[in-house]
C-alpha cells in the first residue's frame, strides 16, 4: 500500500510545538496587546540577530516587505525596478503597487536566480535618461538558494544602484558566509506558513543595516506617523500581529535544526539520483560558497506534467512553482514583452517541479518520495525520444 506522501504538511508541522505555540498565545491573550507588541519587538530583535543585521522591521505580509523599501526609496510613475520573470507574483506585483515599472532581465539556468550578466547587459544599454529612472534593483532568492549577489552588487554598484533582496524564500541562505538579508541595501522576508519559518497567518520582515531607512520603515508601516495623529509621510497600514510574532518566536528556536533536516532530505535525494538520467532530470544545485535552505526542492524534468501526475499515482505530492512567468501574465500585457523575450525562464516554467522536503517528513515519506521519482524518471527514460522539427532541446541545458 503507498504511503501519502504531501508536499507540505502545516498541521503536523504546528503540532510538533503545539504546547509551547499555546503559551505562547496565551500570553499574549492575556496582554491584551494585539498590534506591535513586546513579542513583535523581541522578534524584531532576534531576526536581525540571527541575520546578522542591524535593524528588523516587523511587516503585515511578505508583498509588504517588499512594497515598503520602494516607498522609502520614493519611487514614482515614470520610474522602473529590475527583477526577474521567474518568481512568486509579489516581486513584481509590489513594483507596480509602489507606481513604477516592472523590468525583467532572464534568470540563470542552474540556479533560477537573477543572471548578473543579463542584468549588466539591460543597463549597460540603456541611454543615461533611463539609467536616472532606475530606482532599485530586485534579486530574488528562489527556492532557498541566494542569487550571485557579490556579481550583482558589483554592477548595481558601478551605476549607484540600491539593492533589495527578495529573500521571502531564503530565511537562512547564506553566500560567501553571509546571511541573505545582508548582502544588499536590505532584506525582505515572508512569515507565509509554508515558509522555513512561517507565521498561524501572514507575517513578514525588512532587515538592513541603514539606520535611516530602518527609521522609514518603521514610520512608513504606521501610515506615516511617529506620534499618533500626526504623520511625517504618508503610508500604509502594515503592522504585524502580536500572536504572529509570539507564534513566530516559538518557531524560530527550531528554525536551525529545521533546515538542517531539509538540507539531510535533499542529500538524500541527491545520493540516489544525480547524474543518473542526463537529459531527463536535473536536480537543484548549491553552489561552493553557497547554503541551501530548500524552501523548495525544485527539479527540472522533461514531460513534467505527466511526471507530476505519475508521481501523484504513487502518492506522492508535488507542486509547480511557477507555471506561468510574470513577463507573460494578462496583468503585464501592457509592458509590451512577448514569449521567447526571456528563454531561460520561459524553460524553467516548462520544466520545474517541486518535490517533499520539509522537515516533518519520516524516513518512509522521504524514501517513498525518492523511489516515486526514481520510477517516474525511470519510465520516461525508457520510452524512445521524441523527434522535434529542427531538434529539441534536452532539460538542463541552456535555451
């Protein structure tokens, strides 16, 4: 009998810490102190600990971590912010909530982040009107795996570019030893409950080092205003929730041995598959220098959606993150690209699958996951290859 294998499973995930999570509910039941509580500040504080970070700022939501940096940075009609294609709606959707434009510039094939080359391209083109309108550059952390931010800082700063990292997936990542959160202008998280570290609701944090900015962001969540009823700018209403911060402050006690246990899972994966199907499957990599926190364990594979329905036959869950990029999506059509503008992501989109790896998963889950796709890839393998006119180009490569 196959064993349900889920690709997420909160609820087992809450009832681990269950005991404490009521304490922790309790108290802040009894406080009374519902909004930007005592929890919210000692969560603050120990997020921009373990981020190694000066400041936190506490937020309503992970798309509110990122809208907040672009109000504090002023941005206007007229102006653009340069992210990817590839990711959770949120990047670019919190661009054009904040007035400017969307710009997309194509991800690195192995790592789904931000190409450096790529981003260097876009503005070495641009003539200098345009270079003045570019108020923020937007690198996102997919999946748990930090963008090559030493290259990207390199050519933000040979324009004089900030950096905002979307780092709602990568709580933990870390590059060249340092925390994702800290290796831009700032850091913006999300406390989604599917997240490593996730929220009974949503939730999210800026980290930075800026003194000044943290003390815009602290304003600019509270409409504007420092003393109650007067208001230095105008802002929005962001404020996290007591009990969130409390739940979250449970929560991020575990957070290290958390990832260490996705980290084992996908070794796991990898000690029985890599390099075994070339051309078929390729798995996620983690660069030297780099940490992995696997928000995500998100392979390529060629038919993808018929493997997704084979691996659902075998009980095990998965998920496509993301199936459509954000350049093709009815609500861009204005910004006038078109499919084949950015290949690589425009593959990622065709071939990426999500596999189990959180940390709540048994020894018979993860093995059972394993062997699912081990068969899966197996019988694709096995079946002779289709000809494509003009030949087709095998997963993994580059498109």
């Amino acid at each position: 009998m196959l064993t349900n294998v889920p690709l997420i499973n909160i609820a087992r995930q809450t009832t681990v810490i269950r005991a404490e999570l009521d304490e922790a509910i309790a108290r802040v039941l009894d406080s009374g102190q519902f909004i930007l509580g005592r929890e919210v500040t000692q969560l603050e504080e120990q997020i921009a600990d373990y981020c190694g970070a000066k400041f936190a700022i506490a937020c309503a939501s992970g798309s509110d971590a990122l809208l907040l940096p672009l109000l504090a940075l002023k941005v206007q009609p007229g102006d653009s912010v340069i992210t990817v294609p590839f990711t959770f709606f949120a990047s670019a959707g919190s661009i054009s909530r904040a007035g400017a434009r969307p710009v997309f510039v194509d991800i690195d094939h192995a790592t789904f982040n931000m190409d450096p080359a790529a981003l260097a391209a876009h503005l070495d083109s641009l003539p200098k009107s345009a270079l003045q309108r570019v108020k923020a550059i937007m690198p996102v952390h997919l999946f748990g795996h930090c963008a090559d931010m030493p290259e990207i800082n390199e050519v933000a700063g040979r324009y004089g570019i900030p950096v905002i990292e979307d780092a709602a997936q990568a709580i933990g990542a870390e590059c060249g030893g340092v925390k994702a959160g800290t290796l831009g202008y700032c850091g913006c998280f999300s406390f989604f409950p599917t997240k490593n570290l996730g929220a009974l609701g949503d939730g999210g944090v800026i980290t930075t080092n800026d003194p000044d900015l943290a003390a815009q962001l602290r304003l600019l969540r509270v409409h504007g205003s420092g003393t109650t009823y007067y208001h230095r700018m105008v802002g929005v209403n962001s404020r996290l929730d007591t009990l969130q911060a409390a739940a979250l402050l449970v929560k991020l006690k575990y957070l290290h041995e958390w990832t260490e246990t996705r980290r084992v899972h996908a070794a796991a994966y990898r000690a029985r598959l890599a390099g075994r199907f070339p051309g078929i499957l390729s798995l996620p990599v983690e660069r030297p220098g780099y940490r992995h926190i696997y928000n995500q364990f998100t392979i390529r594979i060629t038919c993808r959606d018929e493997a997704r329905s084979l691996l659902s036959q075998r009980g095990v869950g998965s998920a496509v993150y993301y199936p459509l990029p954000l350049h093709l999506q009815e609500c861009f059509a204005d910004l006038g690209y078109r499919r084949g503008d950015f290949p690589i992501s425009e593959a990622a989109a065709s071939e990426v699958l999500s596999l189990p790896v959180e940390q709540t998963l048994t020894n018979e889950e993860l093995i059972t996951a394993i062997n699912g796709v081990e068969s899966v890839v197996q019988s694709i393998a096995s079946r002779p290859a289709p000809q494509e006119p003009g030949g087709g180009v095998p997963v993994g490569s580059v498109r």
